[in-house]
C-alpha cells in the first residue's frame, strides 16, 4: 500500500501566525500554491487556503485594511496532519470525510511535506489513463 509520501509536495512553503494576509497572498501568487502551512517554533499550528482569504474580500464585512491582519486571525487551527508513512488511503478518506482541501505531512512532528486534492485527482487522472489505455473511447 503506498504511504502519503508517494504524492505531496515536500518542503512546503509556510508562514508564521504573525504573517500579514499581503504576504500570504504575495508567497500564494509567486509560488502558485492554494494552501499554506502555518508553523511556530516548529509546530504546525494552522493552516491558510485561498478559500479562507476569499471571505475577506465580501464587501459586506467590515474589516480594517485586509492586508495587515495576521495569519492567526484567518487561519484553520489544528488542520489535519498525517505522518509521512500514514498509508494513502487513510488519508484520502480523512481529507474526504473533514471536506479538506489539503493535508499536511510530517516526519516526527517536523513540517515534511503536503498533499493537495489537486495532487489526488492528478494521480487518479494518471491511474485512469493507464488502467483504461486502449480503451476506446
């Protein structure tokens, strides 16, 4: 059974609690990424997606100056987090069942790596591909 570790992206970027959403929406766009880990001292300790930036822009909501509020005030607490040899599956139904975007991946508590459900359906789209190749159509 393959672990996590066949399909995330690792070395993330991340951010501190203490971030600006200007410089998370900065390192999103520079970096073309949708989510980002949030650590302190080493700890992950949230997580920011740009869904979760989304809200900010309701011209309903009266927020001050988006672009000065920390991570801390927009992040997702306690996101889901699987150690690196956490088998696939397992975490595939976990991001399924919490309705999650991302998954971060750790080695021994350590920030290792993260897996998208952009990554997932890339991987399905490949399985697919050779499972059905020379299937018509």
């Amino acid at each position: 059974m393959p672990s996590v570790s066949s399909l995330m992206r690792p070395f993330p970027y991340f951010a501190e609690p203490d971030t600006t959403v200007a410089q998370i929406i900065q390192l999103m766009d520079e970096h073309q990424i949708r989510h980002l880990p949030i650590k302190q001292n080493d700890r992950i300790v949230g997580i920011v997606s740009e869904r979760d930036l989304h809200w900010l822009k309701n011209p309903q909501l009266d927020f001050p100056i988006t672009s000065e509020i920390p991570a801390c005030h927009v992040m997702i607490y306690d996101p889901y987090v699987a150690e690196i040899d956490t088998p696939l599956p397992v975490v595939i139904d976990e991001m399924s069942r919490q309705k999650i975007g991302a998954a971060i991946i750790v080695r021994s508590g350590k920030l290792a790596g993260i897996v998208t459900t952009i990554d997932l359906c890339q991987a399905l789209s490949e399985l697919l591909k050779d499972e059905f190749s020379g299937v018509a159509e």
